[in-house]
C-alpha cells in the first residue's frame, strides 16, 4: 500500500510540475510516466499471476531475450531502436495527456 500511495505521490507530483519543463525534457517526462503507470499495472492484482506465471515460463524469458538483443541502446536514433524509441514516447504522451 505503500508503494501505491508513493507512486501516486509521484505521478501527481510530476503531472503538477510537468508544465515547467522544456520541451526537449518532455521526452523523458512520458518515458518516466509510461514507466510509472506500468510498474503500478504491472502490481495489480488482476494481473499479478499472470505475470508470475511469465517469470517463470523460460521459453517466453528465451523469447523476450532474443527480442530484447534487437535493441541497443548506443545507436538509438536509428532504425529498430528509433522506431521502438517513438512508439514509448508517444504512448508515454498519450497517458500523460489521459491522466493530466
């Protein structure tokens, strides 16, 4: 409960003040948002069993693996990482804009 009670903090605190930051910190701003609200999905109780049933599920962890090694995180302005880069950034922006 705690946690919940911080997170919300969190994102009401960064929701408030979002207004002050320029805009080429904006990126970040969804970035950490989509993070915060799927840390706080991810911990809901309708979803806490399926997801450790996928932690425990070594083919799907081979799998997410193998897709992760797609990403790099040095070269992140081209091709796949761009493109990955874009979808979390406008989704990020899409739930900041729900939620404010």
């Amino acid at each position: 409960m705690k946690y919940v009670l911080l997170l919300c903090t969190f994102l009401y605190a960064g929701f408030a003040n979002a207004q002050n930051y320029p805009l080429y910190e904006m990126d970040a701003v969804y970035l950490a948002t989509l993070k915060a609200v799927l840390d706080y999905k991810m911990n809901d109780e309708e979803n806490l069993e399926k997801l450790q049933k996928l932690r425990e599920d070594k083919k799907f962890n081979q799998h997410l693996q193998k897709m992760l090694d797609k990403l790099n995180n040095n070269r992140s302005k081209v091709g796949l990482n761009k493109r990955v880069y874009d979808m979390l950034k406008k989704d990020g922006q899409k739930i900041y804009q729900e939620l404010n």
